[in-house]
C-alpha cells in the first residue's frame, strides 16, 4: 500500500516500513501515532486508487515515533559588496523520526 499524507504543511508519500523525517511532534520516543490528513491511498501495484476530497474518508496511517532531535546546521550568510557588510548564522531545524506501521484504507 501507498499514501500521501499531511503533516507540519508539508505532504509524504509513504509505504509500509518506511522511515520519514516530519517537522516536531510533541509525541514520546516508542509511542505510536495516527496520521488522518490521508490525501490519497493505492495499492501496489497502482489498480485501487482512492484520492480524497481533500481527504480520504476512513483512511488513516499508523506510525510509531523512533526520535525527535535537530537536523544538521543549515549556514545562512548574507553578503553586500563594497560596504562592509558581512552576516553569518546557523540554524538547526528541530525534526521527529517516524516508522509507517500500518496503512489502513
């Protein structure tokens, strides 16, 4: 099985064992989740599509939640010629690391 699904503004799509980074959840290390924002849910090899409007009904993906801590450092540097104007910083996105359980259409 396939799925879109919507999380943090942003859409994934995923398969069954699949490991995605989303944007932070406020969910512990071990603890399962249930995504409901299932845009669209198809099978393998492509035959059964259901896409929602603007979601499928009765559709949902489970996910267990592996970890959540900061992605690598993303360098912002700004820069203007001839006036001695120099910026540089950092940032680092904070990110959960889940595992796609179970798709249920």
């Amino acid at each position: 099985m396939i799925a879109i699904i919507k999380t943090g503004g942003k859409q994934y799509k995923v398969r069954e064992k699949d490991i995605i980074k989303v944007e932070r959840l406020d969910k512990k290390e071990g603890s399962e989740m249930v995504f409901k924002d299932v845009l669209l849910v198809s099978d393998k090899e492509g035959k059964k599509v259901s896409i929602g409007a603007p979601k499928v009904k009765g559709a949902e993906v489970t996910a267990k939640v592996l970890e959540e801590k900061k992605d690598k450092k993303v360098t912002i540097v700004k820069y203007k010629s001839k006036i001695r104007y120099r910026r540089k910083r950092g940032h680092r996105q904070w990110y959960t690391k889940v595992r796609i359980e179970k798709i249920a259409a």
